[in-house]
C-alpha cells in the first residue's frame, strides 16, 4: 500500500541527504518527494509517498524520528486529507490537434502555458486518477516529455502538522 | 576553544593521530593540561577510545587530520555505532575556502560517515563551535548512546569566537524517551505473573544503562533465568546461579533450549540481531514477547512483540522490580537444570597428542582472574570461545566487537580500558589473524608502559572462517591458512614488551601466572591445536533448537 508521510525538518545542511540515505539504506522504496519551506523559519516539510506494508511504515516512521534533524512525522495515508501534485506535459500538437487538446485541457481544468509550431505544455494539478487520466488522452497524440512536482498534502478540517 | 569545550565536558583523555588540518588544535594540546594518548593508526584512536567509553560510560574522544586520517576512523566509527557506543570524533577538515574542489587530502567525512553515525557536523565558523560541541556530547551520551562526529575546517580552527558554552542544550528533533508506559509496565508485571517457564533475555542496553545490578535483583526476586546476548556479558555474573550463557549461533544448548520452550521471554536492551534468533519464522514460537528498549525502532523491527516497553531499561526494570513477587518457576528451573547438566559448553575435542587447546587457555585466563578483570577480545573463533569460557562478573568488563565484528577492535580497546581502569587488570584475548590488524599498537603500549596481559590465540589460521570452510564448504580451505605470519615473540620483543610461549597445559598456566604477575605489557603466544572448532554451533538461518553439538564436555 502506498502512504503519504509528511516530515518536518529543521532546515540544516544535510538534512535531505539524511533522509533520502535513510530510504536507499533500508530499501524502503520512495515513489515520490516534495520539499519546500514552512510557516516556521528554519523548518522545511517534506511530503514522501512511499510503497510498504504497515509493519514497514512503521519502521519507516521509527526510523525517520531518530534523525535529530527530524522534528515531526506524519502519516497522512490513515486521515482525511487534501493530496494533490502538479505535472507539466508537453505534448505534440500540429495546428489540426490543437482545438481537441485544448478540449480535454479544459475538461480537466488544466491550463496550456506554452504554445509553439508542433507543441503545447500543458499544466494540470490533481490527484494520481486524475493526472493518469489527463496523461492517457494526451498520449494519443503523443507526448514527449512530462515532468511533476511530487505529492503534497494536508489533512482536511482544522488540524495541521506542526511541530510542536 | 575546543579545549575548553572538552574541559567542561569532563573530558580527561583524548585518543589520536595528528596531521595538517588538525595542527592548530595540536599545537593547542602541546601545554595543554588535557591528557592525549598517540596511537600508530587511526583505527586503533577509535577502538581505544570505545574500549574507555565502555568501561568509563562517558563518551570517548578522538582527534584525526582530515582525508586518510578521517577515513581510518571509519571502521571504528561503524563498530562503535553498531555497538552503541558515545563518542565524539573531532576530524580536521581542509580550509573552507578549498572544500569541494578536491583539495589535498579532503574527503567528504561527513558524507561518508553519515549513515554510522547517530549525527554528524561540518561546521561553517568559530561561532558554531560551542553550540555544536555542546550538542554532539549530549547527543553521544544520551538515549541510545553512539558516535557524533564534527569535522572542522583548517580556518575554523583559527577564529575567534565568543566561547559561551553550555553544556544543557535543547534539540527540537531530539528527546529521548526515559520512563516506560505505566500501562505497559503493569501488563508486563502481569505476564510475568502468569508465566510459567519464563527467560530474561539481556543485551548491551543492560550495561549502557547500568541497570546490573536492578537485573540481578529482579531475575532473583521473580526466581527467572537469565540469558545474556555477546554484548549483554557481565550484566550477570557468569557464574551467577540463574545464569544460562549466551544464545544463538555459539550459545549454549540450555539458553537456546530455553527461548524455544519459553512461555515469556522478557527482552531488555537486545535488537534481535540474527545471530541471536536464528530462522525468524522458528524463533521463540511458544513465547509472549515483553520488549524493553530506549529505541523504538528496535521494537517490532525483527520480532513480533506482545508488549513494547519504550523507556531506560534500568528505570523500566526498577518499575518492574517494584511490583514483581517471586514467580512459580521452580518446575521450570528443574527442567534448565537438567538441561545444562546434559549440554555443558564443549571444553574441546577428543586430544591424544596433547596439544593445548585454546578452551584450556581461557578457562585459566577466567580462573585466575578476579572479577574486576576487563577482557577486550578480537573477532573470530577465540572470540567465541572467550564468551562461552570466561565468566565475566561484572558489566563493562567483557570489550568486544558484536554488531560489525571487527578484527582488530581487541587490542586498542584493551588500550582505552587500561586507561579508563588503572587499578583493574586488562586482558586482551585475540587471535594471529586480527593481532595483526592492529599489531602496530605493541608501541603505543609499550611507549605508555602500559600493563595488560595480550592473550593471542594462535591457531596459524584465520579459524573462524576456516570453521565454515570446514562445515559448509567441504573443507576447502580457501586462503585461511595463515602462512606468514611473524614469531609473535621476536614481534613484541622488538617493540620492547616482554613476551611468553605457551604449546602446552603446564606452560599455559605458568605463563597466565607469570604474565599477570608482570607489571607492563606481557604477550603470551599459546600455540594451540589448529583443527580445534567452536561448538555449539547453530548453522545460520537454522532454528536455534537445531543444534550441532560437537567435542568432549
Ligand atoms: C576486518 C575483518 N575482516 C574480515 C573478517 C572476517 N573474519 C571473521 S573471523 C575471521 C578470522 C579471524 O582470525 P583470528 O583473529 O586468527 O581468530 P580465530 O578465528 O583464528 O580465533 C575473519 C577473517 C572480520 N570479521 N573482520
Ligand atoms: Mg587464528
């Protein structure tokens, strides 16, 4: 099964390279990682989709708590929460394609933010269904390069990650 | 600074080995009132300074120059941090200005050490230094103890900077769990209520949290036996009655017996490592599992486990101590006692020739011992032999490598324990193949007049090896035959240490008496029966009741 952890980390040189070692030295398996900065100067969040049973999230978590850089780990997977990621795609799309990409775009609520002779980027924002969704029509007319941001998340309601 | 650092750290010894990046700091240490002790080689400043963590309990501190002198640390840093061990390693590192563009003699130490040790620092400037050091000795020495390195720039060295040390320091990542879970703590008591063929199963943690003598209390109070992991030794005295030995792929028949038929077992300070546990999906089947450990990730890593006990083992087990009454296991202790008479550990093989076997040689290190002897020993079948032979009756007092095995931990680790325990005698058991990975130290404790008694083992093969060439690979015996090797004699003579030759019983003996009897460092070379194995044995992935028995008792 595939869980969403969300890591707070003080923001310390090294401190990503701990935690990706600590997945390779394990071999527990990331699908996914997003970094980025916090409310909280100095605390950066990382959000890591990784691929595990529950016996091996738990290690995964015990592990990852014994980094002293690392302040808080959550894991989203077992709450409600709000997970999406963005993808770039740059498709092929000749002067006669472009009115049906365009159609599938918009029925995605995605955006073309590029446009030239023999192709277009488009952006789209979603969860996996819908980014796998978006990628299956777009291959139709052939696409030659994707490139995405990794998973965030954040739990429904009120309640936040923070660190303390 | 750093000196000063280290004073109000407590810090009275440093190990190491100089060179360029470290000269400001050296030159520091030349009227400095901080003791250093020079070692011939890096590795032996981290063994050495293990050897003294382990037996002091403060961390163990260790200088080396940056590149080559950073990358010698790094087995004993990987040893150290498999066993749990506080140091602190101050490396020197190249000029700031200089790092990363390949620099002579830059390595990336940080990046390197990373994944052995509990943190690590490359500090920017003078002004870190306080808080960094503050927090690498609060870091070694607390929780689960291990090795923090900082590895400072030539230039830092250099600066000026505002010394306001404190040695309380608050890490936002960091907090340590202590006390146990109450409610776990009464399910546990009531486990062990309810058992009948209860164990208690020990490890390193035990003695990293001087929890001995809370052990012995309890173990005699609840009448259950005790079973003591290689880096458990001396958390129960080895002649102590509820003693079972060691478990595992050289433990005895009895504590392997025991953790199969075992309707509890109580782990305190142990990982489950698989030499232990032998085949996982056999192991200890009949059992609840209560775990204590300071390291949740130890608890259910291996093992499944009934109840997690999270917290210092000895504050767990005063809890426990606390509320515990004398348990039923008289009808249990009757059965383990049936068990060791018939399975004694095998004192060697049959022996028409005489030669002198290497069990003899630790059964007479052990007798004529008193029980505030330190043993370091090295890695390989003399090891085995040392834990299975020799009854340790205090903790701190058995050295040896368990997590990474290191061949030539022994010797500098008896280095730091001489040092560490002026008045207790030090032994070093090793072995001619590990002796000679560290052998160079013959002048550091010859230089340092410094008495201990240097047991090797000489088997004229790298024996632990061989043993498995032996059983599992049809006696092919592939490169360990140990031709080559040096008159271990003549060696230590040259250094200018006296040195014995022990082939027989009676020579043995006479050399173990003359050698403790000697003041300054004595090596006795004891040539024994090359062919002999170490028995019982567990082959490896077995279950741990599967056992090959071998040799006379
Ligand atoms: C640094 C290192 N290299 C290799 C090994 C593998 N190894 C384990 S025991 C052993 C033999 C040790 O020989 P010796 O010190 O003579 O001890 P003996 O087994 O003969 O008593 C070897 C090579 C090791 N543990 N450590
Ligand atoms: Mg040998």
């Amino acid at each position: 099964m595939k869980h969403i952890l969300a890591i707070l980390v003080e923001n310390k040189p090294g401190a990503l390279t701990r935690i990706s070692g600590l997945f390779s030295r394990r071999g527990f398996n990331i699908d996914n990682i997003a970094v980025g900065e916090t409310i909280t100067p100095g605390i950066a969040r990382m959000t890591i989709t990784v691929e595990g049973s529950e016996t091996v999230i738990e290690q995964v978590i015990k592990q990852l708590h014994k980094l002293v850089n690392v302040i808080k780990v959550s894991n989203l997977s077992n709450e409600p929460a709000v997970t999406r990621e963005l993808m770039l795609i740059k498709v092929r799309a000749e002067t006669g394609s472009r009115s049906d990409i365009q159609q599938i775009v918009e029925t995605f609520r995605g955006k073309v933010v590029d446009v030239s002779p023999d192709s277009m980027i488009i952006e789209v924002t979603g969860n996996d269904d819908k980014l796998e969704a978006i990628k299956l029509l777009l291959d139709n007319f052939g696409i030659k390069e994707i490139v995405r941001t990794g998973k965030v998340a954040l739990l429904r309601g009120s309640r936040v990650t923070r660190e303390a | 600074m750093i000196l000063a650092a280290l004073e109000k750290e407590g810090v009275e010894l440093v190990f190491g080995f100089p060179g360029g990046a470290v000269l400001p700091l050296y030159d520091t240490l030349y009227d400095a009132p901080l003791k250093h002790l020079l070692v011939r080689h890096e590795q032996a400043a981290v063994h050495a300074a293990d050897g003294y963590a382990r037996v002091t309990g403060k961390p163990g501190v260790v200088f080396a120059t940056s590149g080559p002198g950073a990358t010698n640390l790094v087995t004993g840093i990987a040893n150290a941090y498999m066993d749990s061990v506080p140091l602190v390693l101050i490396t020197g590192q190249v000029a700031s200005q200089f790092i990363g563009t390949d620099a002579f003699q830059e390595a990336d130490i940080t990046g390197i050490t990373l994944p052995i040790t509990k943190h690590n620092y490359l500090v920017k400037s003078a002004e870190e230094l306080p808080g960094i050091l503050s927090e690498a000795f609060y870091i070694a020495s607390s929780g689960r103890r291990g090795p923090v390195l900082i590895d400072i720039p030539k230039d830092v060295f250099d600066q000026e900077a505002y010394f306001d040390y404190n040695t309380e320091c608050h890490i936002p990542g960091y907090n340590p769990t202590y006390t146990g879970h109450a409610g776990q703590i009464s399910r546990a008591v009531k486990a062990i209520r309810d058992a009948r063929r209860p164990v208690i199963f020990g490890g390193g943690g035990l003695i990293r949290s001087g929890a001995s003598s809370v052990l012995r209390q309890l173990a005699e109070k609840a009448r259950i036996p005790v079973i003591l992991s290689l880096m458990g030794l001396g958390a129960y005295p080895g002649d102590g009655e509820l003693f079972l030995g060691m478990p595992g792929m050289h433990g005895s028949v009895t504590a392997n017996y025991a953790l199969t038929e075992a309707d509890l077992i109580v782990a305190t300070g142990v990982r489950f490592d698989d030499r232990v546990t032998g085949k996982l999906e056999t192991f200890a089947q009949n059992a609840k599992i209560i775990h204590i450990d300071i390291d949740p990730a130890e608890i259910g890593k291996n093992v499944v486990i009934d109840i997690p006990i999270v917290g210092d083992v000895r504050q767990v087990l005063e809890e426990l101590l606390r509320k515990l009454k004398p348990g039923h296991t008289a009808k249990w202790l009757k059965q383990i006692e049936t068990w060791q008479n018939k399975y004694p550990i095998p004192i060697g093989s049959s022996n028409p020739g005489g030669a002198l076997k290497p069990q003899f040689v630790i059964r007479e290190l052990s007798r004529l011992s008193d029980e505030d002897t330190i043993v370091a020993t090295d890695v390989g079948q003399h090891q085995m032999w040392s834990a299975q032979h020799f009854a340790v009756r205090k903790p701190n007092a058995f050295l040896t490598s368990g997590g990474l095995g290191t061949m030539g931990y022994g010797f500098p680790a008896a280095i730091g324990a001489r040092l560490a325990a002026p008045e207790n005698r030090v032994i070093c058991i090793t072995g001619d193949g590990s002796f000679q990975m560290n052998i160079q130290e013959l002048a550091t404790v010859v230089n340092n007049k410094l008495d201990m008694t240097i047991a090797l083992i000489n088997n004229g093969s790298l024996g632990m090896v061989r043993q498995w060439q032996d059983i599992f690979f049809d006696k092919r015996y592939s490169h360990t035959t140990l031709k080559g090797s040096p008159d271990f004699v003549k060696v230590a003579e040259a250094y200018g240490a006296r040195a014995l030759r022990a082939t027989t019983n009676e020579e043995a003996t006479a050399a173990i008496e003359e050698a403790f009897a000697t003041k300054g460092p004595v090596l006795i070379d004891f040539v024994v029966d090359p062919e002999e194995n170490v028995y019982p044995m567990v082959a490896p992935n077995r279950p741990i009741n599967e056992i090959i028995t071998g040799g006379d008792y």
